[in-house]
C-alpha cells in the first residue's frame, strides 16, 4: 500500500509540474518579438467577506445585477473593479494610482501572490490589431446563452463541424448573434484555444448598468491615463476598440500569465493534454506519443 501511494504521489507531482492552474491553453502574442500569454479560464471575482480572489468557473460567468452590492462586507461575490483597484478592490471612488489585481493570491488560480497580471493598453492593441491575421481572430457571439466576444489564439484550427464568423467576414461588421455556440461547442472551441469575454456590462460608482441602447462588455488594461484609464471593449453593433473611464466606473478584469519557452499549459504541451496511463502494471504519464516515468524522464 506504501509503495502504491508513493508512486500516485509522485505521478500527481509530476503531472502539477507540467499544469499552470487556471490557466487557459491558447497562447496569444502580445509584441512583434514573439512574446506571448495565456489568459485566465474566466473573469476575476473577489469576496469582500473572506478578502478571497478567484476566477470564474467558466469563461461566460459572470456575476450581473449583485455588483450594485459593492461593500467592505458584502459576502457575495463582485467582478466589476474601479481602474487599478488591486489593493481596494471595493472601492467606487477615484484612484490615481494603479495596483495590480494579479498580485493576490487566486485561490484557483496557483493562490500564490503575482502570479498573474493585467495586459496594457498596448499588448491589447497587439492581439486586436497587429499580430499575423489579427481581424480574422476576433468576432462577437453567443455562448451558452451569454453575449460577448471571440478572441482567437495565434495557432487555431476549428473545430469540425463548427464555424466562426470574424470582424473581417467582409461585412466589417458582426453582431452577438453571428456566432452562436452551446456549452458542448464552445467545450470544443475552448479545447483549441479560444477567449471568451462575456457581455457584463458595468458598474457607475454603486450602480449596476444596462445601457439600453449599448450592450455590451468594458475590460480595463493597466493603462492609466490621468484621471481615466485605458479600457478594451466591443458593443453589439459589432464595433470593438478601446476608450477611456474614469477610475471610478466597475469594468470587468482578465488577467493573463506570461508564457515562458517550452513552458506547458494547462497540461498541455504543444496543445496536448498530459494523462496518467497504467502499462505493464507501471504508472507513466502520457503525452501524445511520447510516455515519461513517474520522475519526468522520457521512456523510449
């Protein structure tokens, strides 16, 4: 029994070694030197009763209407954030300094302090605009029921059977409803890599907002500029960009991780799912054709 405990131990060592949790697997350049991210599976959250951080269980979550519950007490859940509000996450008042959100400890998220980060303006801008094939790799939609919007990785197949329609379909336009996917498709697409950054609106001081006209999402960057700072949004009139509001607006916050060479994600490598894999009665992690020991070693 000793021994057999041993060796679980060990393979679950070996395959954490290889998982950066939640983290997302589809990697997403941010320069024109080949520096990359992966983003987190889903909006980040925080409990004002517990100071706890997580993120979203899934990447269309998020909380809505209880953002207008906003206090040092309150012991739901927010994910609305004034501009730079990592170290007063509660507060609806101006800030003019910006504190990183991803330097708390994410209890799903490593739950180790600076882990994660928050993109500028410009590395945004990268993944919108400039990286190879930018406007074919973005595109609102549906999910599950939730609007929002599609951002591609930089490697991408789609799934068989599914379609994608980009800002660059030749309409120069898309709405909420051209892309349409149930949770069992959007599994597939997030299997191969894809962002999803739901609709939530937003939040003016202690007041949710539905703009009647303009549904839509608002995500900060770590841009500040004077009294306003930097935001990444999209509409459903199909325009996407960024824009300014003041710090003391709640917008949503995506948080990402820098990709090291050859580092795996997610227990992936090269987008391959690392699994545990009993042969011969010995315990190997699996990797696409490739079989490794309980120590990491490759075994021919």
């Amino acid at each position: 029994m000793q021994k057999i405990f041993t060796l679980c131990a060990a393979a679950m060592m070996a395959v954490s070694m290889l998982a950066t949790e939640g983290a997302l697997s589809g990697k997403f350049s941010i320069d024109d030197q080949g520096k990359q991210v992966v983003f987190s599976q889903g909006n980040l959250q925080y409990q004002a009763s517990t100071q706890t951080w997580q993120f979203a269980e899934n990447q269309y979550d998020f909380v809505g209407p209880d953002n207008a519950n906003i206090s040092d007490t309150y012991d739901g859940w927010i994910d609305l954030f004034g501009g730079g509000t990592g170290n007063n996450p509660t507060t609806t008042e101006e800030l003019h300094v910006f504190s990183e959100w991803g330097a708390n400890a994410i209890r799903n998220g490593g739950n180790a302090d600076s882990l994660w980060r928050t993109l500028s303006a410009v590395e945004w801008e990268y993944i919108h605009y400039y990286r190879p094939y930018a406007e074919n790799k973005r595109g609102q939609a549906t999910v599950n029921g939730i609007k929002g919007f599609v951002v591609l990785p930089d490697e991408w197949t789609l799934p068989e059977g599914l379609t994608f329609r980009s800002n660059a379909d030749g309409t120069g336009e898309t709405r909420f409803s051209s892309n349409n996917y149930n949770t069992d498709q959007w599994a597939q697409m997030e299997a191969n890599g894809a962002l999803f950054l739901p609709a939530a609106q937003y939040r003016y001081e202690a007041e949710y907002t539905t703009p009647d006209i303009e549904e839509g999402g608002w995500y900060w960057t770590a841009s500040l500029l004077a009294d306003e700072s930097s935001n990444f949004s999209f509409h459903d009139q199909g325009d996407s960009g960024f824009s300014s509001r003041f710090n003391n607006y709640g917008l949503s916050v995506r948080l990402v991780q820098d990709v090291e060479e050859g580092q795996a994600i997610n227990n992936t490598s090269v987008g391959v799912k690392a699994v545990k894999r009993i042969i011969d009665g010995q315990l190997f992690i699996e990797r696409g054709d490739k079989h490794f020991n309980i120590l990491g070693a490759e075994v021919k």
